[in-house]
C-alpha cells in the first residue's frame, strides 16, 4: 500500500474515532447512517460502492473517492468495473471531473499496486 494510501487510512480512522468521541447525536446518527446505506440490500454492496464513487466524482470531493476506491476494492469490484463507474462519473459530471479523474486513478493504482500505464 503507498504512502498516500496510508496517510489517507491512518487520518481518516484516526479523525472518525475523535470526532466520534464528541458528545453529538446529530454527528452520531449522520455517520450511522452513512454506514448503513452501503450495507447489503436489495442492491448488492459492491454497487452501492461504485454508485457512491460514481457520486462522489460528480460532486467531486476527493476524500470521498479515495474512500470509496478502496471501499469497492473491499467489496469485490474488479478495476475495470471501478473505471467504468469513473467514466459514468465522467459523463454526468462533465469535464470538471477530469482533475479528479486523474487524482482517482492515481490512488486506484496505489492502492492496488498497478503500475501507471505509458
């Protein structure tokens, strides 16, 4: 795993458990439902990764994909269905996507250890 990767791990686990600890149900229950969202369902979790990745490109926040990436490596989805959900993103979100297309596939390659392509 590279070092972006890491670092990325390390201070999102590491600022979930702090702001967790504060006393605030409204933060609580958001993050409880984040993580029930992505729980199996009548859609399978896989594809509620790659629709979170998909949204999270649109919207275009960077942690978000990260996060997403490696929650669909998680859960199974395979690189070339994690790149077409980025170029679903793509098409919706237009080319103001294309900066974090490019931030996107460079942690997909670090997080999966795939050498960049010439």
């Amino acid at each position: 795993m590279g070092n972006r990767v890491k670092e990325f791990t390390e201070f999102r686990y590491k600022m979930n458990e702090r702001i967790l600890a504060e006393d605030n149900r409204v933060i609580k229950r958001v993050f409880s439902v984040d993580s029930l969202a992505y729980q199996e369902g009548a859609l399978p979790a896989k594809t509620k990764e790659l629709l979170g990745l998909t949204a999270s490109m649109v919207l275009r926040c960077d942690d978000c994909v990260a996060y997403h990436i490696g929650q669909c490596m998680e859960s199974g989805s395979t690189r070339d269905e994690i790149i077409e959900a980025m170029s679903v993103a793509l098409v919706v979100g237009g080319t103001i996507v294309i900066p974090h297309l490019r931030r996107a596939v460079a942690f997909l390659d670090e997080i999966s250890g795939a050498a960049p392509a010439r």
